[in-house]
C-alpha cells in the first residue's frame, strides 16, 4: 500500500485535470491519471507526477461506462492500494454548439452520459470504497472534489445540454456532502470560470474579448489550470475542515453581480 495520499483524478491527461494532477503531485499526492483516449497526453502527465517525486498510475476508463469505472476503481486499488482523494474533473463541451431551439437529443445524450451519470455513479463507486478503507484504517477523512463549471447556473442557450449537465452536478455534489458527512467524507464543488485549455480552444477569440474589453471577469485574465489545482490543494489537505457541500468559484470573480 502507499505511504502517500493518493488522489484519483479523472481527465487527468489534458487542461484542467492535468493542472490538478500536477499540483497534488506536489503536494505530496501519489496520482491515478484517468483519460478517455489520449494516452499520450496521460503519459506525459505521469512524467510531471514523477519529476516532482510522486508515483503516477495511468488508467485509461471511459467514466460514462460502468465497467470502466469499476476497472477505475479496482486499478487504483491494485496499484495503491488506498483512495484518499477523488477529483471528478472529466467532461466535454457538446461537439457543435446548437441553438436551444434546435438542439438534438444525441448530444444530449452524450454530455448526460459523461458529464453527469458518469460522475453520480462513479462518486457512488469511490464513497463506498472510501468508507471500506476508513473502516479498514487505510485512509482517514478521504475527500471528494466534483469539478462544475459556471454554467451551473449561467444560462448558454447556444448549449443548454452541458448547463444542465453541470447544475446536475452541482446537485450531485450537494448530495453526497449530506450523505457522507456522517462517514467523515467531505465533499466540495469547485466551479471553474473562463479556463484556458483545449475546450476553450475554439471560442478563444471571442473570450479574449470578452475578458479584455468587456470586463466579462473583475480579475482580467484567462484562468489557468493551476488556479484550479491551487484550490483542489486547498482543500484536499484540509484547510476547510468544517465545509462540505461547499461551493468554490475559481473564477476571476465572475460570480460577482455589478451594477
Ligand atoms: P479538456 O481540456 O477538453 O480535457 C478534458 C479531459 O477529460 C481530458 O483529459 C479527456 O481525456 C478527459 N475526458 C473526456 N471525456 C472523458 C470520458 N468519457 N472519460 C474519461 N475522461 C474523459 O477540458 P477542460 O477544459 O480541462 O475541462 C475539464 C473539466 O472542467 C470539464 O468537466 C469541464 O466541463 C470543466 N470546466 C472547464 C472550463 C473551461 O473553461 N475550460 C470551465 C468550467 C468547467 P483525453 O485526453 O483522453 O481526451
């Protein structure tokens, strides 16, 4: 079993994740790179985690797919042994954004899978593996971290399937956290704003002028995968000890309302 912490953090290979992969390593953190496909972006990941003295274990799993969480699960345990951390990271933007009107099911579908039911289940998954290992006294006050977005409660009617993905999510996270306080698990929600990573590739433009001529955000730059991973750490070695179900922007203070 390893000595360090161990965090599972799926999407792990790319953005966001990969930010959060990077400053748990560290931190301390022995890490579980989860990705979809991308093996050699995972790769390259596991390489940061171990240039900063931490073990990497790449898992490639598909979180929309029950099988591939189990075998998340059952491959973190193999290798580790324990799971001190979950960060539920992994998502995708709908492939063509569509107008509220005219927005298909497919897609739909699609972000639901990835985005929602793969997170509520593999939560589900992680807890009760968590509350096995706490009562075996492999791990003390484990904690999970479910990645939101603002869109949990901005409304993009040019992409309403991922805003209500992600205020499921936000739902998801509320739950657990009642749930699992009686176990010792506290649970966070982190709402990313404007991230600068693959995702935001295509609307870069637009943003930028958003951000520096619009006054989108009151702190005027794209956000960055670290100021992510800054917060995961935060809470991830207990500096909130007595918040669960809260909420984090980390977001350039978007949430903000101006008049
Ligand atoms: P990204 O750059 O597109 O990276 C997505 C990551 O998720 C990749 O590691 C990808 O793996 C993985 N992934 C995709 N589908 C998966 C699946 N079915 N199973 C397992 N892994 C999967 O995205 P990002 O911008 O970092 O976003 C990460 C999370 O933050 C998402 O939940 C997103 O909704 C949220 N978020 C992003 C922003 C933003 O501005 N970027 C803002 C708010 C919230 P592969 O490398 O193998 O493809």
């Amino acid at each position: 079993m390893s000595s360090r912490p161990v965090a599972v953090v799926t999407g792990g290979s790319r953005g966001i994740g990969r930010g959060v992969v990077v400053a748990l390593a560290g931190a301390g953190y022995d890490v579980v790179v989860n990705y979809a496909s991308n093996a050699d972006a995972a790769a390259e990941v596991g390489k940061e985690v171990e240039a900063r003295g931490g073990r990497a274990h790449l898992v490639r799993a598909d979180v929309s797919r029950a099988e591939d969480r189990r075998h998340l699960v059952d491959e973190t345990t193999a290798a580790f042994g324990r799971i001190d951390l979950l960060v539920s990271n992994a998502g995708v933007a709908p492939s063509v954004r569509a107008d509220l009107l005219e927005a298909g099911e497919e897609s739909f579908d699609r972000l639901v899978d990835i985005n929602l039911k793969g997170p509520y289940f593999l939560i589900q998954l992680v807890a009760n593996t968590m509350i096995a290992q706490q009562a075996a006294g492999r791990v003390e006050r484990p904690k999970i971290v479910v990645i939101s977005s603002i869109s949990a409660y901005t409304a993009s009617v040019n992409r309403g399937d991922y805003c209500v993905t992600k205020a499921g999510l936000a739902m998801t996270a509320q739950l657990y956290a009642t749930r699992l306080a009686e176990h010792g698990i506290n649970v966070y929600e982190i709402r990313p704003g404007v991230i600068e990573t693959d995702m935001t590739g295509p609307v870069k433009a637009r943003y930028d002028d958003l951000i520096f001529n619009q006054g989108l955000t009151p702190i005027r730059r794209w956000g960055q995968p670290d100021d992510v991973g800054r917060a995961v750490v935060a809470v991830a070695t207990d500096l909130l000890p007595f918040s669960t179900g809260q909420v984090i922007d980390v977001d350039g203070g978007f949430h903000l309302r101006t008049l």
